[in-house]
C-alpha cells in the first residue's frame, strides 16, 4: 500500500499502543499501558512527540476508538477541534480487533470474525465482549452475542469474577433457589451483600449489560470455586487452563436464537457439577463448539479471531485443532498483540483503507 495522507491511530484505553502510518509505512508504537492516570497520558503524548520528530510526521487524519470515556477519545476529538482540517473518524472496539488480525495477514475479502474480550464500547451504548461479525476492510455487521448480563458494581466487576456469577445466577435462579444450591461462591457474600447486589440488579443500578466473554471466564471460575477476586486481568482464563482435562468430550446445552447465544442452559447445568476439572473441560469444549456451530453456516469466510480471550493457549488450541479437523483457513495475530494493544494496528488499517476507497469515488 502507500498512504498519501498521514495517519495517526490512538489506540485504546487499557493496553493502549499507537499506530501511524505514512507512504508505504505502518508503524506500531511499543506498549504503552493503561492511560488511567495523567503520568500515563503525559508517556502517551511524550512517545507520540518521539515519533512525530523521528519520523517527520504530522498527522493528516486521526483515528480513535467510540468509546466517549476513553482519554484517547476524548484527546482525538479535541485535538481535531483545535485543528479542523484534521480528519477524524472513529472505529468501534470489535470491529478494531478483527481489522487487526485481517491487517498483519494482509486479508482482503469478507471474514468471519470472532471477538472476544473483557469490554468494549458496542454501537448501542453497552458493553460488548463477545461478538461475532462478518466483516471486511469497509463495514461489519455483528450477527451473534452473548445473550447480555449485568455488571454487578461496574468496574468493580470486572476485578471480581464472583460479581459476573451472581449476576448470572439471578438471571436464572430466584434469591430462595440461589441459597438452595449452596455454592462456594456464596460464601464469598455475606447475606446482606447478595440483597444489595440483588436489588442493584433487579433496578440496573451502577448494573451495566455486558455481553462479555471474558467475563463470562470469570464467572465460570467462580462457579468452580478457582477464582473469586482477581489480582490480575485474564487470571480466571490463565488459572482455568491448569484444570482442562483432555480426555473430557462433554458440552453443556447451550441455544443461539436470533442471533443470541442464550447461556441460561449452560450455567442451570454448571453448578450442579462440583468436580472443577469436569466443569472448566466442558466450558472449554462448549465455547469451541459454539464458535464452529456459527462457522458452519458459513462455510465459504475464513475465520478470523482478535481479543484478549484468544490469549487463552487452551482455547486456541482447541480452535486450531477444530479448524485443521473441519478444513476451514483461521487466522490470529502472531506478531502482534491479539488484545487491546492490537486496537491501533486495526484502526490504521480501517483509515487507510476507507481513505483509498474516498480516493477512487472522487476519481469516478
């Protein structure tokens, strides 16, 4: 390719990395983490600055995520309000992820795309976190989600994998049938606790709908008693992984209708088993074949997967053996990072190309 514009990709929030691109050049800025602090957001600028010197560049368009709350959002749109000839185009999360991957593999046509992650700003104000779209370099359409879920507590949720299982146990159980399971996790609450948490629920009060896969992994090593609070982001997955089983073929019951993947089934049979290997093994299988049951009506897109939840070296390789066993092409990012340092490389990638396809309707 060769750019005649320059662009500058911000990135996301969590994980944040930059991607710039100029002439025949694309380039990713090393890890620069989390911008949650004003120390964080000074490094950001300060490497931009490095590579706006080094290499000459002063962006022509700017890219950046939807997410209103993201420092990179918020810093995009003021720097174009204080230049207004600076182009600037947002990209949603997801379909980031996926133009990543189709980016470092060079892929032109439509794909399958799965993106799974632990959040991320959806077209419809939630938050999203496992998708499923039919993409290519112009546009998505999302086709398959997590039937949605609340967030007990917001962010507080996400650093508790016992949030996102209480939330699933009342979307399934009532309060009385909850007690009656008698659950490791519930002694992770005292009982008042579980009647805030209920009531927050039933009213959606700081109870966001998520439709995460990540922390749909966090509620599962809940329910088995691994994981309660995490200390690290993607622990519940990594410590998961020590429980897999591979002599263990069983699938929980789960239904996709509509285009929604409704996981009441799979949980009302979870935490009936108390045997963790039993449990994490067919979540791990159910996951694969809720991912090929989607492919198969598909049989002509290669498949594509971005997110941090393919940071999972079980899933991938469950993934992988499922592609090679059913003849299908999957691609993951190799050489770059398949989490939310791969948002800028997808961002870029959707730039340059929308900017090509601008080029040649002028032309006609």
């Amino acid at each position: 390719f060769k750019s005649e514009k320059m662009i500058l990709a911000v990135g996301a929030n969590q994980k944040n990395s930059m991607a710039l691109i100029f002439d025949d050049t694309l380039i990713l800025s090393p890890y620069i983490g989390e911008l949650n602090s004003l120390e964080a957001f000074e490094y950001f600028e300060r490497t931009l600055q490095s590579f706006k010197r080094f290499y000459d560049f002063e962006p022509d368009v700017i890219v950046y995520d939807k997410h209103p709350e993201y420092m990179t959002t918020k810093w995009a749109k003021q720097l174009q309000k204080d230049h207004p000839k600076l182009q600037a185009m947002d990209v949603q999360h997801h379909y980031a992820h996926l133009l990543a991957t189709m980016a470092e593999h060079q892929i032109d046509g439509k794909v399958l795309g799965f993106a799974f992650d632990g959040t991320g700003y959806g077209d419809d104000g939630t938050i999203w976190g496992g998708e499923v779209m039919i993409a290519d370099h112009k546009e998505y359409e999302r086709i398959v989600t997590l039937a949605p879920f609340r967030l007990l507590g917001g962010e507080k949720a996400i650093k508790e994998p016992r949030r996102s299982a209480l939330s699933l146990l009342f979307e399934a159980y009532t309060l009385d049938e909850i007690y009656a399971l008698k659950l490791p996790l519930l002694q992770e609450f005292s009982k008042e606790e579980v009647m805030m948490l209920y009531r927050a629920w039933e009213k959606g009060m700081n109870a966001p709908l998520c439709s995460s896969m990540g922390r749909l992994f966090d509620a599962v090593a809940s329910f088995a008693d691994i994981l309660h609070v995490s200390s690290f982001e993607g622990e519940s997955g990594l410590l998961m992984e020590q429980y897999v089983n591979e002599s263990i073929n069983d699938i929980f019951h789960f239904e996709i209708e509509s285009g929604i993947i409704n996981l009441q089934p799979m949980v009302k049979t979870m935490v009936k088993i108390k045997d963790k290997q039993l449990m994490v093994s067919t979540f791990f299988n159910t996951v694969t074949e809720i991912i090929f049951q989607i492919a198969q009506k598909y049989p002509a897109l290669p498949l594509v997967f971005s997110g941090g939840v393919f940071q999972n070296k079980v899933l991938m390789e469950k993934i992988i053996k499922r592609s090679k066993k059913e003849d299908r092409l999957c691609y993951f990012q190799n050489e770059t990072a398949i989490n939310d340092g791969g948002i800028a490389l997808g961002q870029a990638w959707y730039a340059l190309h929308d900017l090509s396809m601008q080029k040649s309707i002028n032309k006609e």
